[in-house]
C-alpha cells in the first residue's frame, strides 16, 4: 500500500540526496549570481535591465515544466491509479506555482523599463496568468477536500485540463501579435542570445532547478510522513 | 495486464483530451482577432468596418528618418514595409523607443491615415525586427 515497503528506504536517500544538494546549493548560487550579476555583459539596447533575463526565463521555463511534470503523472494517475503519483504532483505544485509568479512578477518589472508598461494583456501574458491561476486551482482542491481520493480525483482531472493552456503560452508569441518579443532559444536552429549572456543564463537556470530539487525532496519527504503518520492513527 | 477499467479510462480521457485540444484551437481561431493585441497599418487599411471613437493598438516599426520630436509632440511614421500610419504623440516615451525598431501605439484613429497616440510601448527584439513584421515583409516582397 502506497508503496511504503520500500518507503523506508527511500527516506535515507532522500535524506542523502537533501544533505547533498545543501552542500552544492550556496557555492553554484554564488557562483551564478556573479555570472549574472556582474561577469556577463549589459546589453546594447537595454543595458543592465537584461539581467533579469536571468531569472525571468528559468521562472517561466521552470513554471512551464513543472505543470507539464504535474499533468502527465495526473494523467497516470488518474488511468492507473498509482497513489505515489499524486503524492509526487502535490509536492511540485507549490514550487511551480512559486516560480510562475516569480515569472510574472520579474516579467513585469523588466517590462517597465524596456516596453513602458507594468502589464499587458497581450496573448503570453494572460496565458501565463491562467497557468498559476490552473496551479493555484490544484493547490486549492488539494488543500479544503478532506477525501483524500475524491482530492486526488478532482485535482488531476483540473491539471489535466490545464495541459492543453501549455502549448497556447509556448506559442503564443509566435500565433499572435504579442507586445511579448519571441523566444530567443529555440530547440531548433541558433539561439538570438549572445554566449556571453547565454551561459549565466544556463547556470542560473541550473541553480534555480536544484532549488526546485531541494524544496521537491523536502516537501516530497513531509508527505510521506503525514501518510504514514495517517496510517498509525488508524 | 491492462484491466477493463484502466483501458475504459485511457480511452476516455484520450477522447476527451483530443477534443478539448480541437475545441481550444476552434476558440483560438475565432477568437484570433480579439487576442491579437494590436493591429498592422497593412489590417487597418483592409478593415472596412474602422470604428474611429474606439481606441485600438497599431504595431509596427519606425519608419528610418521619420521621427519628427518638436516642442510638445513627437511625429513619426509607423510602417509594416507596405503600409504606413502617420502618428502623432506627446507624453514620454519608453527609453527603447527610436528609428527602426519595434512600436506599439494606443490610441485613437483620426482617418486612415492618421493616428493619434495616448500612450507608446517599445516592442524590442534583439533581432531588431519582430517576426510578425518579417512575415509580412516576406509576404510583401513576394
């Protein structure tokens, strides 16, 4: 039952993992921050303000795939019934739901400067606002349905719907007249970004996702200890 | 290994996913117009239907030499390489605001030609050019 046999076991190694990633965190921050801070190259149009390139674009990508993450294993949640799963989507939602609104927020503190304008109600923008809308949704179910399976049923149902806003956010930009420019980095052909910028870029995204790692082990931990601490009461 | 209830669900939600995704795509489409958030001098001069009380966005680039700042306005000439729309302006405008690069204007339609603007967004691109622009530049030059 909810694969606790092997739980156990499982708990070392999250422990191990969490000890590990504290240890590596602070240093590749660091290390990050300069990159982006001061090493990397203001940009000729928009001079220092690109800077928050470097964490509004790990935010948005962040966001993105970890609602993504949620979806499919809501997907074989809800057909196979596979109880991990749902204890694994609740805890992503918070960290995506968190680096969501970290995108909007960055988003449109970059956009005063470069577009002159807090908020635009231009296609990428608003679909980005449905998708923390979509997370906070999941949370919610989550959090006020006491029945657990009846929680488990509703919230993967509301994240599977949500799936289908993910494509219209990553090409919004291209189907429609947006004041939001394009993506720079495509998954095909050469990216518009210049190296120089591209590599703090990749390092912050790495530490943003070991971030994610950390809090995920951590919250992924609690759960499981709220469930076996169900299982005893019982 | 699969049982009934697992396929029955499968196939169930496979359905249904597929035509959400078609109806989302159906919605899109019709919606096009209203989700676009602004329009091309080349829209405005096919639109017959103009409704000149109602503001509306214009996008485009600055036309090269076009940019005209006296006293209290700023003229300049938005273009999408087939068509232009001469705007007039005052107020600030963004710090990313100049000659051959990306515009976006809200404002009030005088005629077809003539645009009057209460508020400038830069749309910047490191391309210098926004791809909806190429298209229609690419389909222009055709």
């Amino acid at each position: 039952m909810f694969g606790l046999l092997n739980n156990s076991n499982l708990f070392q190694w999250i422990e191990k993992l969490i000890n590990f990633f504290n240890s590596i965190f602070f240093i590749l921050l660091l290390v990050a921050l300069s990159f982006a801070l001061i090493i990397s190259p203001p940009d000729y149009l928009q001079g220092d303000s690109v800077r928050i390139m470097y964490v509004h674009v790990p935010a948005a990508w962040i966001g993105l795939a970890s609602y993504t993450c949620i979806a499919f294993l809501s997907i074989l949640n809800f057909v196979f019934k596979i109880k991990n799963f749902s204890l694994v989507t609740k805890s992503i939602a918070p960290i995506g739901l968190l680096f969501t609104c970290i995108a909007i927020i960055t988003g449109s503190l970059w956009g005063r400067p470069t577009w002159g304008t807090f908020w635009a109600w231009d296609a990428r923008i608003t679909s980005m606002l449905f998708l923390a809308f979509f997370y906070f949704l999941f949370i919610i179910i989550n959090k006020f349905i006491k029945d657990d399976t009846k929680a488990n049923k509703i919230s993967s149902i509301v994240a599977i719907i949500g799936l289908v806003n993910i494509p219209i956010i990553k090409y919004s930009v291209d189907w429609f007249n947006t004041l939001h420019q394009p993506a720079s980095i495509k998954i095909t052909g050469t990216s518009t970004i210049h190296s120089s910028m591209l590599l703090p870029l990749f390092l912050m995204f790495l530490v943003l996702i070991l971030y994610c790692a950390l809090i995920f082990l951590m919250k992924y931990k609690t759960e499981i200890i709220k469930i076996k601490k169900k299982n005893l009461k019982r | 290994m699969l049982t009934k209830k697992v396929k029955k669900r499968a196939s169930l939600l496979s359905i249904s996913l597929i035509i959400s995704f078609l109806a989302i795509f159906v919605i899109l489409q019709s919606l096009k117009n209203n989700i676009l958030y602004f329009k091309s001098p080349s829209d405005i001069k096919k639109n017959q239907e103009l409704d000149f009380s109602k503001k509306i966005r214009v996008g485009g680039m600055v036309k090269k030499n076009s940019l005209i700042v006296q006293e209290n306005e700023i003229k300049f000439v938005i273009t999408d390489f087939k068509n232009e729309l001469q705007v007039s302006y005052s107020g600030t405008v963004p710090n990313l605001f100049s000659e051959e690069k990306g515009v976006v204007a809200e404002g009030k339609l005088q005629d077809k030609k003539f645009f009057i603007a209460e508020r400038i967004l830069a749309k910047h691109d490191e391309n210098y050019m926004p791809p909806e622009l190429k298209e229609i530049m690419k389909k222009n030059a055709k």
